[in-house]
C-alpha cells in the first residue's frame, strides 16, 4: 500500500457527470410514457377504516388502476413487509406484528399508504385521489417515548415491541453497590429525518415476461428476494436495477411499500409504472433515525478505573418493525457498548415500544452513533462529578495496544488499536493548549466558549461477503460490483484500486453496479462495508486474472508457469523481451480465440470486521444572550488502517460531521399529541446550512487491520459516530459557567437561551 503511485488522492471521475447534470437518476430515466403512481395516505395517526370506497376514483378520465390491500390479498400477493425481530430477555420472540404494503383495516401513523392510483398523469392520480370514499374512525393516539398507553398492536400489549438484554446484570449490579464512586447520566437522542437530496422512487415494466424493479436503494439483491417472496415467482422472472443515487444515508436500505405496489401495477397493466416521492411525502413516509433515551451508569474504583458500566435505553420503533429496527438498538448498539474502555463488566438492556409514528430504522451509522453518544457522554459526566481530567480519564481507561486481540464485554474481538497514539495526535491537531487562550478571548467579548472531545470506535457491519467480476472488452476493462454508491464515490475508487492492482489505466476502467442480471450476488451498501469488502472481493479476482493470464503465457511461450511474473504493471518471461500488459494479454487472448480468459470473477468472505477509531475535538462559542451555538472548530483524527484514497476518505468524515452537528444543532423530528407531524418541511425541519460548519481539520493515524489483507478499516459513518458527543459534550463544557448541568440536543438559540436563564434562576425561561 505504500509503493509510490498507489493510496493517492485522486478526485472524483463522477463529479463531472453528477456536476453537469448528467446524472441517471430513477426519475430520469423511467420508460417513455409510463403511468404515474399515486399514494392516498393516512391524515390521522391512529384509527379504524370504515369506508373505502374507490368506484367513483376508478371512473375518473385517465385513471387505469386504483388498489387497495384487499386488491393485492385477492391478487395473490404477500401483503406483509418482512423486518427483523429480536429475542427478549426471557427467551421469547419479540412481537412481530405485520406491516402491511397497504394498510389493512387500520392506519397506525400519518403518511401510512392506503392506496395507490395509477393514471396517466400525477394530476389525474391526484385528482381521483380526491374522489375516493375514505372514512376513518379515530382511536386513541400514543406517541410518547414510554411503555404503556392505548394498544396499537395486540401483538404488543403495553406497546411493548422487545425487552432484550446483553450481559451479567447481576455481576454489574454488585459492582455499582461497591464502587467507590458511581455517576448516572440521562442522554437523549432525538429522532431526526434523513431529508436524502434524492427521495425516494421506482419504476416497475414488464419487459420479455420479465419483471423489473428500478429503484433507488442501496443494493438490488435484497429487493429481488423481496419481489420474488411477494409475487411468488422464479428469481428468474425477476430484475431489480439501481442507477445513480443521490443519496441514502441506510434510510434507503430498507424496505418501502411503494416498489411492490408499482410491480404488482406494471403485471396487471402491462404498462410501465413510474412513482416519485415529493419532500413532504418523504418526511411523512421515509424510516426516520435515532429516536431513543437511556440511562447509564458508570462504576469506579478509588484510582477512577471503570470497573461496571450499565445501560438501560427506550427506543422508538414507530407504528411498525421497520427491516433493521429492532436489530439496531440492540445487536447493534451492543457491539460498541463499551467503545474504546477496557472493561468487562457490563450490560444493556434495551426496550422497544411502538408508537403512533412513521418507522424507525437505520441512520448513517445504525446503533453505533447511539452507543458512542451516551458512552462518551457518561465518561465526561463522569470526568466533572470526580473533578478529573476527561482526557485523561479516558486514557486512563483504554484499551493498551498490549492486549489486542481483545473481547470486549459483548463478545465482540477488536483486532488492533492504538487509542493514546490517536488521542495524543488530536491533541496537537486541535491545539488544546491553546484553548484557555481562545476561551479567555471568547469571555472578552462576552461569549461563552467550551471544548468537546469524543473517542468513538465502530464495528463495520452489513454482509460480509462480497462478489467482483472483471470482464476485457476491446477498449478496456468493466468491473461489476455488488455494492451501490448512493455518493461516497465508487467509480472512482474501484477503478483506483483494481488500476493499483493490475495497471490498467483507471480512465480505461468502467465500474457496473446496481444490477441483478450483471453478477449473481452482492450485498448492498451499508455499515461503511463497501470499499473494505468489495475491495477484498476485488484483491481475489485479480488473483484468478493472474492465474489464468500466468497460465496463457507460459503456454504461448512454451515455458513453464513458474517463469512468468507480474509486477503490477506488466508481464515479465524469464528469457523474452515480451513484457505485456494485462490489457496486452487480454488482447492476446481474444486474438487466439480464448474468450473464456476475458471474463474472470471471485467471491470472498471475511471472517472478522474492521474497528475504525478516533477522536473528535470540537470548540463551540455561545452567545449567551441569544442562545446561538457557533461551532468554530472542528478537528478529527481518525485511525482507518491504510486508505485506497485519503481525499474522499476525509469527504466521508466530513459528510458525517455535517450530520451529526446537523442533529445536535438543529435537527429534531416534532410530533403534536395527535401524532401530527409538525416538521413536515424545510420551513419546519431544520437542516444544517454551510455556515452551521467550520472547516473541519482532518488528518489519519494508521494501524492497519489484521482481518483483511488490505489492512482497511470502513469510514462512510465514523464522521457520524464521533460527532453527536463530541459538539454535545463542548456545549455543556460552554454552559458549565453559567450554571447550567444539564443539556440536550438539538441545541437551538431558543433552547440554549432557555437553558440559561433556567440555571440563573431567571422565570422568563418558562
């Protein structure tokens, strides 16, 4: 990984196309004259449907189709959307409650699709919207983040989705009873939207009898096995392909209602079917993130090492199981339950309850973000109430580079780390000695200033197998992979990596994704595992080019194998001039009638994931008259073992932090008691703008992973991971001054002014 000319920073060949609106995106490229799909959603968040009268919307002018749950049951299709469950701490199966494609005699959130029409155009579906006989009776409403409340599924008495536990709570219990010092903190998470710059959409054709789906996803294999379980048809019969996506961030990783819908319209028509999600559709319609509170509990010895950490967290599911819910604050969470801490002492237990609102499921990062935050913020709590330093106390607690491997608590083997090394590094990155300076300035002019830290560790997930194939063609070579940019800049990577590998020029090299019918297998995108697993999968095939291209030229050349050599740019023959090219001996190939040699593909399977670790540091001022939050510094030091291309690794960090200062700052998901979604636009959901950001300093600190031959460790989500502690943790560093002990994102001026003039003992801030 260190010859010269390789792991360089080479700029995006997709950014052009994306740049000049050359983009292929679902919408873009729907067949001419497909029909428009509509869907009739729900306007109250719980209640029975008593009528449902679709006649006079089907005799509308251009209207071809209209269905309902019943259409799709007496069609033959499998109305409930598959999602994981769980077990509970008593062995049982969690509730799995079905979720239909359409709603089933009873709507559970606003937004939830009752119907769908198909006409010629959006305004005729919109119109024969209108027309349908909907009546719906009211049932009580839930949308408290707590146990109990009117039964929305009676699968789930008291709205109970999961009682799940990990650990010996028994041994944490005896622990906390004889610590020397004990500290309990309460973290929130708010719920956020994903608000991807791309919705949500799909076209659905039949084409030669054939069904295909295109959709703007994360991958295509998953949405294939879903469409041949819903229709009941030979995975033959079915095609799924993904174009450019703008992106996904794991909301679009999921399963949706609308892509069966549309199929099931396109067999019934024979036409093509076409559907888009406008914004507020999104908002009310897409899987939102994070939404959960957990209390934590931290155990010390008298020397302020950790000796027991308890976690017990609340977590939103919304009305349904979405595919990854329940799994994420779970499974998840646990496997970076006690981050970067050498303690064994630990358990989480987690409660899923349903509530009268849209879906929860995964957001950039899927239970990892959600642990980091309320380890990183207990370990400060903790650092204030026992007037040590939190960087030091941190320290103090690491994992040493001496006992990896490692098994932390929840069974999980961390391969390599080096924390103190990162954490020194972000300390001079940051400039923490110059902070007392920045903060004495800050008071100068009347602000309050305060310094964050987060040390996060995350576990790279999603399949960990992964297929490439590699075919010649006569002007250079295409790459087929399994994984699926929704933007972190695949084409440009893997054409960079396979060109490293084999020294075919990178402008030679096409990338192929997001289609069924062009290689066999593939697991998507998500868990930051593209580049580490399909890059693996891409190491293989080179390897079989080599074997099968070694074979044919020592054949030609009438020597044995063992004389030729490669040496990633050429062909080398003990005693011939000859020095091909792996394009040269494609040729070759192809000259001599060998078209089995221009086609080569392995699959690999890694045994263990990577861990990428680092430390955020960020400096926010505050106006402590308006409550405004300036982030004004923001420094990342990540240890991500060797990168292919250190450019869009820092593009993925800082697509992360921008997230995460996103929620912390502004973003925040409002219901009203009726279930109403008050945040339903970008005049009401507040999105980080460019000037919420300062210039984020970024650098790396390697410490290649063992469980791949690159030595890779994933980046698409850590940005995200260490970002949510790091900005809350510098706020109430800010606050401290002023009294306040106790925040909460998302830190809006309105917010913090209140929290302020609360500490002051000030009543306006009722």
């Amino acid at each position: 990984m260190e010859k010269f000319g390789k792991s360089q920073s080479v700029t995006r060949v997709e950014d052009v196309r994306f740049l000049t609106g050359q983009g292929r995106y679902v919408d873009d490229i729907a067949p001419v004259g497909a029909l428009h799909a509509y869907f009739l959603r729900a306007t109250v968040a719980h209640g029975e449907i008593t009528a449902l009268d679709l006649d006079d919307a089907r005799a509308m002018p251009d209207v071809h189709l209209i269905v309902s749950a019943d259409d799709l049951v007496a069609a033959g299709v499998e109305l409930g959307l598959a999602g994981s469950t769980v077990k509970n701490r008593d062995g049982s199966r969690s509730a799995a409650p079905l979720r239909p494609l359409l709603a089933q005699g009873r709507v559970r959130h606003v937004g939830e699709a009752i119907a769908m029409i198909v006409a010629d155009t959006m305004v005729a579906a919109k119109d024969a919207a209108e027309a349908i006989g909907l009546e719906i009776d009211d049932l009580p409403v839930h949308v408290d983040l707590a146990i109990g409340g009117d039964t929305i599924h009676p699968e789930a008495p008291r709205n109970l989705a999961f009682d799940w536990g990990m650990g010996d709570e028994t041994a944490v219990q005896a622990a906390i009873a004889k610590a020397a010092h004990v500290v309990t903190v309460d973290v929130g998470d708010n719920r956020i939207i994903c608000n991807s710059m791309e919705p949500r959409g799909c076209y659905a054709e039949v084409v030669d009898g054939r069904l295909h789906v295109a959709t703007n996803g994360q991958g295509v294999w998953v949405p294939k096995g879903d469409l041949v379980r819903h229709f009941g048809l030979d995975p033959d019969e079915v095609r799924v392909t993904n174009p450019d996506t703008g992106g996904g961030f794991g909301m679009k990783a999921m399963r949706y209602p609308e892509p069966f819908c549309a199929a099931h319209a396109a067999r019934v028509l024979g036409r093509p079917v076409r559907w888009m999600s406008d914004r507020t559709e999104a908002m009310l319609s897409d899987n939102a993130g994070r939404d959960l509170t957990t209390t934590a509990t931290l155990a010390f010895d008298a020397n302020y090492q950790i000796t027991a950490y308890h976690v017990d967290t609340i977590a939103n599911m919304g009305a349904y199981n979405s595919q990854f819910a329940q799994g994420i604050q779970t499974d998840l969470f646990s496997k970076v339950l006690m981050g970067t801490y050498d303690v064994q002492t630990a358990y989480m237990r987690t409660r899923g309850i349903y509530t009268n609102t849209t879906p929860v499921d995964a957001y950039r990062g899927a239970g990892r973000p959600e642990a980091i935050f309320v380890l990183e913020r207990a370990i400060d709590e903790a650092a204030r109430q026992l007037g040590v330093d939190p960087w030091a106390l941190r320290e103090k607690n690491f994992i040493v580079p001496a006992k990896f491997p490692y098994t932390t608590a929840t069974g999980v083997t961390y391969d390599v780390g080096d924390f103190a090394m990162v954490l020194a590094s972000a300390g001079r990155e940051a400039d923490r000695d110059g902070f007392a300076a920045r903060k004495a300035a800050s008071v100068a002019k009347g602000k309050l200033r305060g310094q964050g830290l987060c040390y996060y560790i995350e576990s790279i997930l999603g399949n960990p197998a992964e297929t490439t194939a590699v075919e010649f063609t006569t002007d250079g070579a295409t790459i087929f992979v399994g994984t699926q940019s929704n933007g972190q800049g695949h084409e440009t990577v893997y054409a960079q990596y396979l060109s490293d590998q084999t020294g075919i020029p990178a402008g030679q090299i096409t990338v192929v994704q997001g289609d069924s019918d062009q290689i066999a297998t593939g697991g998507g995108t998500g868990g930051s595992r593209s580049v580490t697993v399909q890059n693996t999968a891409t190491l293989a095939a080179v390897d079989v080019m080599l074997e099968a291209f070694t074979a044919f030229l020592a054949d030609a050349e009438g020597v044995d194998a063992s004389a030729v050599s490669f040496d990633d740019e050429r062909f080398r023959i003990a005693g011939s001039n000859l020095t091909p090219t792996m394009l040269e001996v494609a040729d070759m190939a192809r000259d001599a009638g060998r078209d089995d040699l221009l086609r080569h593909s392995a699959s690999i399977k890694l045994d263990n994931r990577s861990f990428p670790n680092g430390a955020h540091v960020t400096e926010v001022e505050i106006d402590p008259d308006t409550g405004v939050v300036t982030v004004d510094r923001y420094t990342v030091v990540d240890d991500f073992g060797n990168l292919i291309n250190p450019m869009l690794a820092e593009g993925q960090v800082h697509g992360g932090v921008a997230q995460g200062v996103g929620q912390a700052l502004t973003e925040h998901v409002v219901f009203d008691e009726e279930g109403q979604l008050l945040t339903a636009s970008f005049m009401d959901y507040g999105m980080p703008r460019a000037d919420d950001l300062p210039m984020i300093k970024f650098r790396t600190e390697c410490v290649p992973s063992t469980y791949n031959p690159l030595g890779m460790k994933g980046c698409g989500e850590a940005g995200t991971v260490g970002a949510l502690a790091a900005v809350t943790n510098a706020v109430l560093d800010a606050l401290w001054d002023v009294g306040v002990r106790e925040v909460e994102m998302p830190f809006t001026p309105h917010r913090v002014w209140q929290m302020i003039k609360k500490a002051k003992g000030d009543s306006a801030a009722a």
